[in-house]
C-alpha cells in the first residue's frame, strides 16, 4: 500500500473570508498577530480578544500599514475574571449575530500554588 504525502496547507490557501466574523483571544502578539492579519486579510472581521487595548492598538496599526482596509476590532477581554467573560460576551452579541471562527490562542498564566 502507497501513501500518497499530503500537501501541507498554506496561506494561499485560505479562501475569501467575506462576511465571516472571527474572533482571536492574544492576537495581538505572535501566532495571534499572525493568524488575525491572514484573517483579516482574506476579508473576515476580526475581533482581538485581549486585555490590553493599547497593545491591541498598537498591532491594529502595525497590521494596516499597506492595508488600510483591514476589518480589525478590540474586544476586551480578562480571561482570568469570570465577570470579564460573561460581559465581553454580551457587548461581543450587540456587536455581531454569530461567531464564525474563534482562535483561542491566547495563554493563561499559572495558577497561584497553594
């Protein structure tokens, strides 16, 4: 029996993301960044899930230099508060009616030893 070698999958391989709305927790860094801008260049909207609007700024700019165009959002978002996350997700449903894509990327620190 042969095995044929799958072809790895590629950025040029993201279809048009048109009208799908995605969500990225820690997309302002790293694989996050990197994964939000491919998004959003495919056409989707993108929300970065994160903290620190300022750190989410920064790399919302950074993403639209030589792409104005990118549909790029904050979305505040404490992943180590309960509270954060039922209100994130209620601001997130007057915002859009779905989620289409969500990336949970973003890491959460170790919890205090007891």
């Amino acid at each position: 029996m042969t095995h044929q070698k799958e072809e790895e999958f590629q950025v040029a391989d993201i279809p048009n993301l048109s009208g799908y709305v995605a969500i990225v927790t820690g997309g302002n860094s790293g694989i996050g960044y990197e994964t939000t801008r491919e998004l959003a260049s495919h056409g989707a909207r993108v929300y970065i899930a994160s903290r620190s609007k300022t750190r989410v700024d920064a790399a919302i700019k950074a993403m639209k230099t030589g792409n104005s165009g990118l549909d790029i959002h904050f979305l505040k978002l404490d992943l180590q508060d309960l509270q954060s996350i039922k209100t994130t997700a209620e601001e997130f449903s007057q915002k859009e009616t779905r989620v289409d894509i969500l990336i949970n990327n973003a890491g959460v620190g170790l919890p205090q030893q007891i």
